[in-house]
C-alpha cells in the first residue's frame, strides 16, 4: 500500500520506518527541514534503540522517504495524523494547534476513498470535530481513529509486534472501507493473532489517557505508601512485592522513586482532567489531581532525603546525580523527575554534576546552568552525594567499591530503588532510599 506519515518526530519518524519495514510505500512529512534531513539520511534525530537501524533498512529497500513538501501525500491510500499535542503554557489542556495546522494542510491532498488515521493523543471529540470538517472538504474520505501505544525505549518493538490494536470508525459502508485499508496495513501483526479492538469514535480516543492515567495512578499509588512507610519504617519495596503476587494488582509498575515523567503521561493526565471540566464530568477525574500531586511531592522529598544525608543542609556540597533522562533507553529529557530534582538541589546551594548515556545534551538545552559529565565515575568525583535518579542498566550495576575511590563521601541516595541496599552499605556506603529504612 501506498502510506503517508504527518508528523515525524518520536512518533511519526518510527511508525513511517516500521510501516516500510513492513512492506508498505511509506512518505513522511514534517515541516522541519533538519529533521526531514537526518531522516532522509537514515540518521534517526533522537535516541531510541533499533530505530537507526530500522531508518537505514527501509531507506535502503527504496520504500521510505521523507520530505517537507505536503503534496507528495497526494496517492496514498492511508495518512496516518502523528503531529503533537502538547500542554497549554498555563493550562492543562492540550494544544490542539499542531493537529489542526497539520490536518488542514492534508485537505487539499486528499481523494475520494481516501482514509486518515489518527494516532495522536487527542481530548474527547477531536475525531468528530476533524470528521465534520473532513465531510466538507472530501465527502469521499474517511477518518478513523487508531491510537498509538509506544513505550520510550521499545517503540520499534510496540510498532512491529504491537500488544493490541484499536480502530475508531464511523458507521456503515465508510467504516467497513476504512477497516478494510486498516487491515491491509496491518496484515503482519494481525497474521500473529494481535488483539484487534473495534470501535467508536470516543471510545478510540479514551483508550490512550485512560491506560495512561491509570498507569500513573498505580505509579503514584505505590508512592504514596512510600511515604507511609518512612513515617511507620515500614519497606516499601517488600510491600511491593507482597501484594504485587495478588493477580488482581501484578507487580509492573508498582516501584516506587521518583515518579512518572517524560512527554506523555503528566500532559496526558491534566488534559484529561481539562476534558472532563468542559464535559461537565470534572469529579469523575478529580483523583487524577492527587495523583500528580503525589508524583510531583515525590521530587520535593528526594531534595530533602539530600538534605537529611548531608547533616541539615545541602550548601557547598557537591551532588553527582547518575540520570537525566526521564527513564532508561531515551534521551527524552522533557518533564524529566531527574532534572527536576537536579535543578531544584542546585536552586538551594548545592553544586550538582549530571550525568547521562544519552541525554546530556538535551539536558545541556534545557538546564544549560547545570553542570554535566560523561561518565558516573567523573560525575561523582569528589562527591558528597551519589543519586541514582534514572535507572539505567549500566548506574544499576555501578561496583560500589570502585565508586567509593572517586567520591568525597560515601552516600547514596537510591532515587529508584533500583540498587542493592545490602552491597552498597557492605562496601561502607550510607544507602537511603525513598520509602525504605
């Protein structure tokens, strides 16, 4: 099939290449000239493991492109809508600006028979404002709402071999033609028995803060108990464990830390709750406002754990925060917990040094006050305080031994308890952690 991509960034640019990879004519359109380069050049503009390798396998099979020019859509059967939808400076609604720039760019392109494929992450009612509208234009197209599921770091892995697909259609013939296009784009996963969920319109577009919202509730969830458990000296990483074997709770995603971050799921939930106030519905979602109260109260207490270890004051001492990114295998650095706390430790007196396998540069961008280094060992040189404030294999599995020559004083501080409290204090290290003794 012949497929357009509007939008390339972190979504767009990786859909476009799976999509080639599996076999389809793919063009990709994105108004940034510099990125529409690095990935006509195969050079994928942000971290994201097997995702250059994927750009330069389908470039090189002559079924990827990428360009600025939006008439070159012109002749596909399917455009799949990947532009952002950000948080309102100021609100907690989202911006629709980019979807619908992008979507009345499309019109002029579009044909009879013709589907667009939402995959943003839209508030409730988008598909059906942007349906209308597509009616007027090309009474001949369709528009379906298929959203998309990436987990940073395993988004060509969730694109290739996805744990479900969804499809948003309207009724009757036009939804019976667009799911027909659907299926043929997505013939090899469905040919391994992938869950297809088929749907409505507002269904479709719920699906995704729905699943994000409650991912960050069990998140902040587990948190919130880490605070219990310093005010009882209770642990919170057994309590995990204890009733993460009940199969009605399962134990991914109950580690308590830091919090959430990253680009999705904090616009997301303050989206959702914006929704819900324009719909009338505000109470239904007012616990999501005690979630991101918990998570963001997470941050705050880490500056004071620092500040507990370093005898009532975190002045002049030298801080080594081992993360900047907002989880492991990205160099995502937006609404980052890391930085945060990085940021708000060097605001009140501390000397902090920030190290990341990625993301350092676009840490640089973002806090270019900060100070960084390339490696842990050259971070936390001559350091009062170790943080482990991003979980990456490589910090998880730091010899603490080795660390102990480099570093002034020996504490750590295990912002995701992702270390092993045993080995760390066996080699003479002070190990604290939130939500534990």
């Amino acid at each position: 099939m012949r497929i357009s991509v509007i939008g390339c960034g972190y979504l767009g640019a990786v859909h476009a290449a799976a999509m080639a990879k599996l076999g389809h004519d793919v063009v990709g359109v994105d108004v940034d000239a510099a990125k529409v380069d690095d990935l006509a050049n195969a050079r994928a503009p942000f971290f994201e493991p097997g995702l250059p390798e994927l750009l330069a396998e389908s470039s090189a099979s002559g079924r990827l492109r990428f360009t600025t020019d939006m008439s070159e859509i012109a002749g596909s059967q399917v455009h799949f809508l990947c532009v952002g939808t950000p948080q309102k400076r100021g609100e907690f609604g989202a911006d629709l600006g980019y979807v619908n720039s992008a979507f009345d760019a499309m019109l002029a392109h579009i044909s009879p028979g013709d589907v667009i494929a939402g995959k943003s992450t839209v508030p409730v009612g988008t598909a059906e404002n942007l349906a209308e509208r597509l009616g007027v234009a090309e009474p001949g197209a369709v528009l379906v709402w298929n959203p998309e599921f990436l987990r940073e770091g395993f988004a060509v892995k969730d694109t290739l071999h996805p744990d479900r697909l969804v499809y948003g259609l309207p009724d009757g013939a036009p939804g019976e033609h667009a799911k027909a296009l659907l299926d043929e784009v997505y013939a090899t996963p469905l040919s391994e028995h992938i869950p297809l969920v088929v749907t409505d319109y507002a269904t479709a577009q719920l699906v995704k803060v729905a699943a994000n919202s409650f991912l960050a509730t069990k998140i902040s969830f587990i948190n919130a108990m880490a605070e219990l458990c310093e005010a009882t000296g209770a642990d919170v990483t057994s309590l995990a464990d204890a009733i993460g074997h009940d199969a009605r709770i399962g134990r991914r995603f109950l580690n308590a830390g830091l919090g959430f971050g990253g680009g999705c799921l904090p616009k997301d939930i303050r989206a959702f709750m914006a929704r819900a106030g324009e719909l009338g519905v505000d109470q239904a979602l007012s616990f999501l406002r005690e979630v991101d109260s918990i998570n963001m109260r997470r941050r705050v207490r880490m500056v004071d754990l620092a500040r507990e270890v370093s005898g009532g004051s975190i002045v002049g001492r030298r801080i080594a925060v081992l993360g900047a990114a907002f989880k492991p295998n990205s160099d995502d650095v937006r609404d980052s917990p890391a930085l945060s706390v990085a940021a708000q430790m060097q605001l009140q007196g501390a000397h902090v040094v920030v190290t990341d396998p990625q993301a350092i540069g676009n840490a640089r961008k973002k806090w270019p006050d900060l100070s960084f280094a390339d490696t842990a060992e050259e971070a936390a040189t001559g350091a009062d305080v170790v943080l482990l404030a991003t979980e990456w294999d490589e910090y998880r599995e730091i010899d603490p031994e080795k660390l102990a020559l480099v570093v002034r004083e020996k504490r750590v501080l295990d912002g995701r308890n992702g270390l092993d409290p045993e080995l760390w204090r066996a080699a003479g290290w002070t190990y604290r952690a939130l939500g534990r003794r």
